[in-house]
C-alpha cells in the first residue's frame, strides 16, 4: 500500500519562493531609497560648497545691509535688491577652519559622485552585471563605503565652522558693540547634505550585505524513476521486497 506524502512537503518550495521575493522587494527598495537620498546629499553639499551663506552678519549702524561669508567669497546684499561679493584675497589668508573646509567639501563632493557612479551598476533595477552578483554587491558595498565618507567629510567642516562661529558669538571679550557673525543658510543646508549622504550609503551597504548573506535556491529534487515488472507493475526495492506480501 502505498504511503502518503507528507503535508508540509509541497508548501516548502512556495515558501522559500515567497521569502526570497520578499527579500528582493526589500532590497530593491532600500536601494532605491539609498539612491535618492545620495543624489540630494550629493547635490546639496555641492550647493553647500559654493554659496556664500555660511555666515551671515547685520550690521546695526546700517540694517540696509546684510554681511554673508561663504568659503570663496564675501557678499554684502543690499536692500534695494544689489548683491556685491568679493572673493577672498588668499588662500593662506584664511581662517583654519575656511581652509581646511575649503578641502574637505571639495573632497566630499568628489567621493559622492563617485559613489554614486559605483553604486548605480550595483543596483537590483540595473542590468549591467546581471550574470555577475558578486561584482553588483562590491559595486554596493564600495559605493555605499564611498558615501558614508562623503556625509563625513560634509558634516565636520560645517560642525567646526558653526562651532567656531557660536564661541565668537559669546565671546566676552569682544565688546558688546561690535557685531557678530551668525549661522547662514548653507550652515543648515550641509548639515542635512551629510546625513543624507551618511543614510544613503548606508541603506546601499545594508542591502549589499544582504544580497550576500541571501541563501540560494534550494535545488529541485529529482525523482528516481520508478521501476517496472514483467507484467507493467512496479518492481519493489529489493530492501522492502521482504515486506509485500
């Protein structure tokens, strides 16, 4: 008499169909995500780099006119709507944390659009290198790498020149009538370009570590044909012949 086949037999295959497809529509989503937030980083710290915003200062003598510093130029805006700016004279000239920003935003910029180039080949929704899925994931994992560097590299110029820019501010031996320089736009604009920078190589990188720690498919299993008798019927195994009555 012929035995039934266990209950959970048939539903495995389905399962793990199931759960791989889930697991690609979570990839492709974080890649997607990842993506979009390393273009907007990457776009904001360029804007970041060369708008003169970086600080700004009013003047109380003349509240016409509006002071802003940026990391290559001085700008004086005017009331009526006029806009001067005036390059910085040297490079040597600069305060510290101008100069050393001056590097790291310049680098910044450089590693997001590389990053952003390695990563694009990795992705799910990309068929460059569909044959190849460990190169996709080194694309990922170096492009993600290459992002996170970036969001650093933004966020510690901005943090110093916004900390140094506070320690002027309360600085109590310069005197009360003198004014001082204040946070500008690109203070705030750089700081979200660097988290943006930082989430989206890492939302890459965690779904190249999962592209890899996937499992693979279970191979099918394959039947051994059944063996026939003399007459047409199925010959039992010689270990169960024993067992037919």
């Amino acid at each position: 008499m012929p035995m039934a086949a266990p209950r959970g037999g048939l539903s495995r295959p389905a399962d793990l169909s199931v759960g791989r497809s889930r697991a690609m529509g979570w990839r492709v989503t974080a890649q997607a995500g990842g993506m979009l937030l390393a273009l907007l980083g990457w776009v904001s710290s360029c804007v970041t780099t060369f708008v003169p915003l970086w600080k700004s200062l009013n003047l109380d003598l003349n509240e016409l006119e509006v002071w802003t510093m940026g990391l290559w130029q001085v700008c004086i805006a005017q009331e009526e709507g006029a806009v001067e700016c005036r390059s910085h004279g040297s490079f040597l000239a600069l305060p510290p944390e101008l100069r050393v920003s001056r590097l790291l935003m310049c680098l910044s910029n450089g590693l997001g659009l590389l990053g952003c180039l390695l990563a694009a080949p990795g992705l799910e929704a990309w068929t460059a290198c569909e044959d190849r899925p460990w190169l996709k994931r080194r694309l990922l994992l170096a492009g993600g790498a290459a992002l996170g560097t970036a969001g650093i590299a933004t966020l510690v110029p901005v943090s110093w020149v916004a900390y140094n820019t506070v320690l002027d501010f309360w600085d109590d031996t310069v005197p009360d009538i003198v004014p001082r320089w204040e946070f500008g736009e690109a203070t705030f604009l750089g700081w979200f370009a660097g988290a943006f920078l930082a989430a989206g190589g890492l939302l890459l990188a965690c779904s190249a570590r999962s592209m890899g720690t996937a499992s693979p498919p279970a191979p099918a299993s394959r039947q051994t044909p059944s063996r026939r008798g003399p007459g047409g019927g199925h010959t039992p195994h010689p270990k169960n012949a024993d067992l037919v009555i």
